[in-house]
C-alpha cells in the first residue's frame, strides 16, 4: 500500500517509524501480510517539498508507485538525489 503522512507513521512493533523530512508530508510505501494484515517492511520516500503518492503496481519482485514530488526528492538506493527542473 502506498499513501501520504506527515510527522511520524509507524507500522508494527517489528518496524522503524519514518519521519517525514518536511512538514509538508511524504510517501510511504508498505508491505502487509496478505493473510492478516500484519506490517513487514515500509519506506519512506520523499524530500524537501510536499510529496504525494497516488497509485502503486506489483509485478514479481518490483514495485512501481506513481506519484509526484517538489523541489528535491531522495528515493534511497541507487538513485539518491533528483531534481526537478
């Protein structure tokens, strides 16, 4: 599941909260137990601007969210830093 926070969000005992670097808000993206919902991982994505999220896809092993963000936005591994123009 994907979605917009701001502040803290966290999800289960087992995980870390992500702090939204802004006070605009960033994205999250979880993984849940299909079973019964129990949280077992998520992210946070975002940057210096408000940053939205509105759709996620699932394809084997990758996860693809749409979304949009301003300013400058860190999306963790691989790619640090992009900026808009």
């Amino acid at each position: 599941m994907t979605g917009r926070f701001q502040g803290n969000v966290f999800f289960g005992s087992n995980l870390s909260s992500a702090g939204a670097a802004n006070a605009s808000g960033d994205v999250f993206v979880a993984n849940l137990n299909a079973s019964d919902g129990t949280p077992l991982r998520a992210y946070r994505l975002g940057g210096n601007g408000q940053d939205e999220a509105f759709g996620i896809s699932v394809s084997g092993t990758k996860i693809y969210t749409a979304g949009e963000f301003a300013e400058t936005a860190d999306f963790g591994a691989g790619v640090t830093t992009l900026n808009l123009t």
